[in-house]
C-alpha cells in the first residue's frame, strides 16, 4: 500500500503491500500488516465494500475468535468477562491477579456500524497488539499487568443502545433493560447473546474489575480532518461532547395510497419529513448536530399511506445546555407538525452521555510524552468516555485524510497507522513500565 491507501482498502484477504521493515514481527504474534490482512475480510459486504459485524452475529463470533487468536499467540492470559468483553493480559493471569488501579489497559471494539468502514474500533485494537509487540521488541520490561480489550457493541447498530458492552460494565446500563432490547426481526439481546454461547443472566455491573484499572488509552481513527489542517499524525483527545438518541413515533392512519384525497389522510411520513428539516435547521442555528439516520415505515408498501414512521434522532453538542435547547426544539417542531397533519407523536430517549472530559493529568501527560501532540475534542462517543466516570481514561487519534467516518470510504494511511501504533507504544512504555 502506498502512503495515502489505508490497508482497509485493501481487497479482502489480499495481503498489504507496504515498505520493507515495517513493525516488527516477533515470534509470539503477526506484524500490524499481517493483522490487519487476517481482520479485513471478516464481515465485508461484497455489494457494498462496507462492514456488517454486527453484535453477536456469525461475523461477530468470528472476529471475537481473531482476537483471542491474537492474544493466544502471544502467549497473553484471555478472558471474556460477565458482558462479553474480550480481554488479553500481559503479566497477569487475569484481573483477579491486579492491584487495585494496577493495571494500564488499552483497546477498542471491533464491531461495525451499517456498512461502516474499517478503521473505526479495529484500528484500535490491532494497533494494541502491535504496540505490545513494539514494547516486547524494545525490550521493554513493564512493572504494570497491561491488556488489551475488545468492548462488545459499542457501535449499537443491532439492539440500538451504544457502548452496551463497557456501559454494563460500568453500571450505566440496567441489565434488565439491555436483556429485552429486540434488534429489527424481533430477537432480543438476551437470546442473541445466548446463542452466541454467552450467558444472559450474568451480564451487569462489574465495579471489581474496573478498579484494578489505573489508566485505560483508546486509539482510535479521527472523525473529522483536524489532524489533517494541523499536519499531525496522531493527537490526543480533550473531550467528548455529550450526545444521545432519541426515537421518534409518529403514527397516522394507513390507507391507500391511489384513492384516499389529500384533505382526508393523515399522514405521519409528512410530519417525519417535516421534523427532519426541523432538526437541520436547529442544528445550523446552535452550532450543532442533529441527524436522522434510522428510519422503519409500517405497513411500508409503495401504494399505502403509512400508519407509522419512527425515526431515531443522534444528537450532539458542544455542551448539555445547548443539546437540551436543540433536542428540545426538535420535540416541538414535531409535535406541532403532528398536530397539523392529525398524527399522534410520541418521543422516547433511548440513550444518553453527558459531556466528557478526559482526565486532564492523564491527557496532559500523553500529550508530553509524544512531543507536543495537539489535543482536540470530538463529537463522538466512545467506551474511553463511558469508563471515564469511573477510571482514568484517555484517546489517541490517528489522522483522516477524508474526514469520512462510519462509511466503507474511511481510511488512513499506513505510515499514520504505524505512527499510531509507535505513539501507542511510547505511552504504555511511560505508564507502565517507570
């Protein structure tokens, strides 16, 4: 691959190409390039060239078993906990082993959005892997049990609520409410997770394992291009801005299509469009974001008024004032426009993160470990930010030519990926190994 084609661009299975000497190969486990071949065609979409590794699906099995495969090779200890997260030890035989705050842990997740790109989550943990590799290679000697963790679901595309995975973990999510979340066809987590193998009944809180947890590091590819206008490779994240998704339903009366007059319909897609423009123009006035994306249409026929349209709404701002305002807003103008069609309009937030701030001396010291490294905020969520209430976590960004995200047209460039996985390499050397 050449210094401007990320290796998610690769065909799938095909092996990188890329310049001689790249991170070092020991015997224990494969090079980044390796890993990233071996990672790449699990839940790619022929169609779309997009991922569909969705939670506790075939394509999802498969990557959890590259990530034990990973860690086994490397001769690292690996659990899956009560929520199943999948974590690999090093200097430690699990976290039953670890001081409380002992432990330096890095990762990401390795699920995928509709048709998501590569690099969001995978990114993270390949890179964890290769900086372990890089730490083994410098000779390095770590006084701190390290590990590498895939949080399950974080992206929410199947059962709707992000970050499922570290927030039961870290108690923000009650496990009652997560077992009878239902995925488009009607199947619920609780079933999904035990046809997976896992059990339903264990998942919830796990407050003992989070407080072996001295600091956790995620990388992860930007979402946006700030690296790209500062010529960075790689920088540090300040904050998350709060964010959340809320459903919106708006139910009418189905009829048909061909001979119901205009004057006598009531129809909830008019009030759905309307409340569509609604949120970009509150959006545009805020210095915000708000996006509807997910749309389900009942009985959902080319000649049928519609009964029902739900839309899920992803809002995100600068601060929770705003995000309130914006939201808000958003609510009114549906129910306004629901009044004037004759449609029933109900709201319903279904998730949640206030504004994040990570642990200031913790980004400060990433930031001078690594030179400098510009630090700068983000719109997106992530498991760093649902672990922050409870340990102190930091982000590592690597550069996004394109800015594009959640899309199969994500990408970085090798030499930024590689970078990626030096800086990641040079922080766990500074947290754990002095």
């Amino acid at each position: 691959m050449t210094a401007t084609t990320g290796p998610g661009n690769t065909a799938p299975g095909a092996r990188p190409g890329g310049p001689e000497g790249g991170p070092p190969t020991t015997a224990e486990g494969a090079s980044f390039q390796e890993m990233w071949r071996d990672l790449a065609p699990i839940g790619r979409h022929a169609g779309s060239g997009g991922y569909r590794r969705f939670a506790w699906t075939g394509a999802d099995t498969d990557c959890r078993a590259w990530f034990r495969a990973q860690a086994e090779s490397r001769g690292l200890a690996y659990e899956t906990d009560r929520n199943g997260n999948q974590w690999a030890w090093l200097g430690a035989a699990s976290y039953r082993d670890v001081e409380p705050g002992g432990a330096v842990v890095t990762g990401s997740h390795l699920d995928s959005v509709p048709d998501g790109g590569a690099f969001d989550g995978p990114l993270g943990v390949v890179s964890s892997f290769a900086a372990l590799d890089a730490l083994r290679a410098r000779g390095a000697r770590p006084a701190r049990p390290l590990a590498v963790v895939n949080f399950g679901d974080e992206e929410g595309a199947r059962f709707g609520i992000a970050c499922t995975g570290s927030r039961l973990t870290a108690g923000q999510l009650a496990p009652e409410k997560a077992r009878a979340l239902k995925d488009a066809d009607g199947v619920s987590l609780a079933r999904a997770m035990e046809g997976a193998g896992h059990d339903p009944e264990a998942i919830g809180p796990d407050p003992e394992r989070l407080a072996r947890i001295g600091a956790f590091v995620e990388l992860h590819v930007e979402q946006g291009r700030a690296l790209d206008r500062t010529g960075d490779a790689v920088g540090v994240a300040s904050a998350i801005w709060p964010h959340g998704r809320w459903r919106f339903d708006f139910r009418g009366e189905a009829n048909h299509a061909g001979t119901t007059r205009l004057a006598d319909r009531r129809d909830p897609m008019l009030s759905y469009a309307r409340t569509v423009l609604a949120a970009r123009e509150q959006a545009e006035l805020a210095g915000a974001l708000a996006t509807f994306g997910k749309i389900q249409v009942d009985p959902g026929g080319v000649n049928a008024i519609a009964s029902l349209v739900r839309g899920w709404l992803d809002s995100r701002a600068a601060d929770e004032k705003t995000l309130a305002a914006v939201v808000g807003a958003i609510e009114d103008a549906a129910a306004r426009s629901g009044e004037r069609d004759g449609v029933d309009v109900d709201v319903t937030r279904e998730s949640f993160t206030p504004v994040v701030e990570f642990d200031h001396t913790l980004r400060d010291r990433l930031a001078g470990m690594l030179g400098g490294a510009p630090v700068l905020p983000t719109g997106a969520g992530h498991d760093a930010g649902i672990l922050s209430a409870d340990v102190p976590t930091a982000m590592l960004f690597v550069r996004n030519p394109s800015g594009v995200s959640h899309s199969p047209a994500e990408t970085a460039a090798e030499d930024d990926c590689l970078a990626g996985v030096a800086a990641l390499a040079d922080v766990l050397e500074g947290l754990a190994c002095h």
